[in-house]
C-alpha cells in the first residue's frame, strides 16, 4: 500500500507542474522561431541522456574498444544516420552491444 501511495503521489506531483504549462502554451500563438527551436529539444534530451552513459559506464570516460557500450553507440549512429529507421537503429545496435560483448568476455 504504501507504494501505491507513493507512486500516486510522483503521479500528481508530475501532473500538477507540467499540466499547468501545457494549458498555457497550448492557448498562446508561439513565434515561429519558438516552434522551430521547440523541434530540436527531444534530440537534445535525448543526446544529454545517453552521452554519457555510452562514454562512461563505469563514471569515467572509456574511449577504449573494450567500452561495449561505446562500440553499439557508434554502431546504431551509423545505422541511425544511413537509414533514417528507428526499429532498424535499435535492433542492430542492441545486436552489436551484445555481440561485442560475448566477444569480449
């Protein structure tokens, strides 16, 4: 019960600061550069989200080929920037993220 409690807590806490926002942005006419700099914010959450997870695993930065996280990264980018498909992405560098790893150890 009393994660139930907690998880309904986050719930609302969550809701009740972006619900607010979203209302009023949604009421506003935005200028278009707004919109247009608006269209980059998910790839910047997103490259701040991996980044560093892909250059450090261990909390320092391994720019080494043992870096398994390091070689699927790269792989997927290039997969990512060749196909321009999403599901494609992420199944080949999942693939290769594992494959490095059973290769080395």
């Amino acid at each position: 019960m009393n994660e139930l409690t907690l998880i309904l807590g986050m719930a609302l806490v969550t809701f009740g600061v972006r619900y607010p926002m979203l209302a009023i942005i949604g009421r506003l006419h935005l200028p278009d550069t707004a919109l247009r700099a608006l269209r980059y914010v998910p790839l910047a959450v997103l490259t701040a989200i991996i980044v560093p997870s892909v250059l450090m695993p261990e909390g320092t930065i391994d720019i080494r080929p043992e870096n398994t996280y390091l070689v699927g990264g790269i792989i997927a980018a290039l997969v990512a920037w060749r196909t321009k498909n999403l599901l494609l992405t992420i199944i080949v560098g999942m693939g290769a993220f594992l494959l490095w790893r059973a290769v080395i150890g």
